[in-house]
C-alpha cells in the first residue's frame, strides 16, 4: 500500500489522497510526536503513552500486517505513501486488544494530530483501511468510540457504520460500538 489513495465516498464532499504503510520502527516517534497533545489523547486518557508504547504498538501493527493482510497503518498526506510526506497519523483495523467491550471482533480505528483534523483524512483513510480489510476476507468491523467524541462519531457515520450497543469503559466512560458489514 504505498500509492496515495483517494477512495470514493458515499458523499459529495471530494477527500484528500492519503498513504497507508507499515508501521516502521521509526514511525513509532512520529507517532508519539503527533499525538503527544492533551486534545488528540482527550478520549484516550488525556496523556500521551511513552515513546516506547509506541515502539510496542507499532511493531504489534508489524505483526498483524505479516499475520493478517491488515494493521493500524502509518497514514500519511498527498504523495507520502512511501518513505516520503507528512506522518498525520494511523488508521487502519486490528484485533479488539481489550479484555472488555468487543472481544473477538476486528476493530476498524483512526487517529490523528491535531493539526490535521477537519480535513477529511480521518474518513479517507479509514476508507482506504476498509478496502484492505475487505481484501483480507473479513466480513465485518466494529469502532468503539467515546460517547462524546463528535468527530470520530462523525467519521463512523460518514462510513455508513450502524451503532449497535453500548460500554463502559474501565475509566467509567460511555463507549458506542459501531457495526459495519463488508
């Protein structure tokens, strides 16, 4: 997946061309960079993880890659599918990795720094993440998201995701699962 990709959506509104790779080694500091924002991590905790969490996280994102076809993937702006743009953030699907909620189910997930939010990329690459997956043989997803997060609530929306029952996180937060067959 190193072509930008600009996929269609079931909106008039046209979306950027992102890239989707592989985690490397080296994303995990560009990852940690971008999200270590009190607002980014505002539904996650409130705190930016250490770099070495996302060293962790993304050398799991490796694995799943080798062992599934799919991972949260290094998304990227316009023309950076490859080596090269701009780290926005990921997106992409993963095994639900909690001990609550939806265990067993293929979670679809995206998140970005916050100086690229608003623009479209979210939705474009969760689209893109979407196709993989489907291509991987997977019938179907799920997103949890935090009750009060109207930008990934909008995001699964745009998807067409059906929200379909309701947790409370370990922090005591309301969470929606969303469903969306492929």
């Amino acid at each position: 997946m190193s072509q930008p990709v600009r996929p269609a959506v079931p909106s008039a509104v046209p979306l950027p061309a992102v890239g989707l790779r592989v985690p490397t080694h080296e994303d995990a500091h560009h990852w940690h960079r971008v999200f270590d924002d009190p607002e980014v991590m505002h539904f996650l905790g409130g705190t930016s993880a250490e770099p070495s969490a996302y060293e962790e996280l993304t050398a799991r994102q490796r694995r799943h890659h080798a062992e599934l076809g799919f991972c949260l993937w290094t998304v990227t702006g316009e023309g950076g599918g490859g080596s090269g743009g701009e780290v926005l953030g990921f997106a992409g699907a993963q095994p639900w990795p909690r001990d609550w909620g939806p265990v067993g189910e293929m979670e679809i997930g995206w998140r970005l720094g916050r100086a690229h939010w608003g623009r479209g990329y979210a939705t474009a690459a969760a689209l893109a993440g979407l196709d993989a997956v489907r291509g991987a043989g997977v019938r179907h997803v799920v997103a949890m998201v935090d009750s009060h997060n109207a930008r990934s609530l909008a995001v699964t929306e745009r998807l067409g995701m059906e929200r379909s029952e309701e947790f409370t996180t370990p922090g005591g937060r309301l969470a929606y699962c969303f469903r969306l067959d492929l």
